[in-house]
C-alpha cells in the first residue's frame, strides 16, 4: 500500500484528461473489462457543464475518482446530483481518500445549491452503506427496479 498523508492528496474537479486514468483504476479494482468504458465517459459528456466529477490526486497521480452528474428526476421534477461510481486505486485505500472524495462533492453541491445528492449503493453492500450512513446519508424511500431486455 502507498502511504500518502491526508495533506498529501488534493482533489481537483475532473478533466477529459483524466478519463484514461480513470479507467486504468477501475480496471484495476473490477478486472480486465472494467465497470464502465471511454465511450461511457465521453457519451456523459465527463467534465461537461452537468459534470460534477472530481478525481483525488497523490504524487503527482491520479488516485481516485468519484463520477457524478446533475440531472433532474421525480415528480415534482427536483435537481439531484446523481452518483454513478466512486474507485480508489487500491494502493491508496484506507487512507481517506474516498472520504475526501464525496466531501468534495457535497461542499460543491451545498455551493450550487443542488439540495439533493443520490448514491446508489447495492444491497449487500454494507461496507459501503456504512460509509455513505457516517458522510450523514440516510436510506432513502426509493426502491430501483430493473428490467433488462436480452440482445
């Protein structure tokens, strides 16, 4: 594991320059295919006027990366800052890198005025639900269901 100081890691907005960085992480974690491709990035228009994405930088690297994107959903329609995913290269786990990651977001969010931030987390995963729950997150009302069309 790199060791990195907490002072030692800056977060920044994100770039379309970061997206190949950004996809060797998630590769890293999720195996050879990945969870998301460059086309997925370009197609959410990374680092676009909705873009609410920030990257967390150590040693000149990029190190982590939370993707967020505004959009607007439910009735009455509300502003929400959607998540799709948030990767810390395993090297730098454990260090709170993720932590800084979504506080980043929420201090943009709180200074947009975006009132409603969403993360969608999977059921089993209590880790991470229990790390959303101590950032002041609540389970919400909303239940996702899904139906998936075979090609």
């Amino acid at each position: 594991m790199a060791n990195v100081k907490k002072s030692g890691v800056s977060i920044r907005r994100v770039a379309r320059s970061d997206i190949d960085t950004v996809l060797a992480i998630d590769r890293k974690i999720s195996g050879e295919q990945g969870l998301v491709t460059y086309r997925d990035m370009v197609t959410a228009d990374l680092g676009g006027p909705l873009d609410l994405s920030f990257v967390a930088e150590a040693n000149g690297q990029v190190v982590g990366f939370i993707w967020c994107r505004l959009t607007y959903v439910g009735i009455p329609i509300i502003e929400v800052a959607l998540t799709h995913m948030m990767v810390v290269d395993p090297d730098y786990q454990g260090q709170g890198i993720a932590g800084k990651l979504v506080n980043a977001l929420l201090d943009h969010c709180q200074a947009e005025e975006i009132e409603t931030v969403r993360i969608v987390v999977g059921e089993r995963n209590t880790r991470l639900q229990h790390f959303f729950e101590r950032l002041g997150f609540h389970r919400s009302a909303l239940i996702n269901y899904t139906k998936t069309f075979e090609n």
